[in-house]
C-alpha cells in the first residue's frame, strides 16, 4: 500500500486510537474496544480499514480473531517521512558548505 492510503486510514482519530492500542501487542476486537468511546462493531470497522490499507493484520484463534501491527504497511509512511529528513539534511549540509 502507498503512505497516502496509511495517511487516510489513520486520519480518523478513533482510527489512529484502535491503532495506537496495538502498539503494546497483540489483541482482540473486545480487548482494543475496552476502553475507547465506541461499540465493538465499530472497533471491528475500523480495523478493517486499518487492515485494508496494509496497517493491522488479523489471524484467527478460536473464535476470535486477533489483530496485530503490520510493520511492512508502515514501512511506506516511514519511508514517506523520512525522505523529508534525508532532504532536509541535503538542504543544511548544502548551506553549511556556502557558510565555509
């Protein structure tokens, strides 16, 4: 997936909290759902977006299905993001060489 379909998906702030509670592990729907002002069933839509746009993954245990980060789908925003870094560094290694 590109950074612009992670930036969508994370752009709701219920969205990015569903997201944010991954970051401790692995959970269920119920589990991510404690807590947040929102039913299940809308936990569940939300990770299904996380999921389509290549944010969470899910696998199935028992009756459940347990989500989880999906590190290569925040590769592309990191990517995204850090080429601002590697450009800013360009742009100040260039003005450091002019003040020499």
């Amino acid at each position: 997936m590109t950074y612009t379909t992670a930036l969508t998906a994370l752009a709701d702030p219920t969205r990015r909290a569903v997201f944010e509670k991954l970051r401790s592990g692995p959970a269920s729907v119920q589990q991510i759902a404690n807590g947040l002002p929102v039913s299940r069933p809308a936990v569940s839509q939300h990770l299904k977006a996380l999921r389509e746009a290549g944010l969470v993954r899910d696998e199935p245990r028992g009756a459940a299905r347990i989500y989880s980060i999906h590190t290569p789908g925040l590769r592309a925003l990191r990517d995204w993001i850090e080429g601002f870094w590697d450009e800013a560094l360009v742009n100040f290694k260039a003005h450091a060489e002019k003040q020499e």
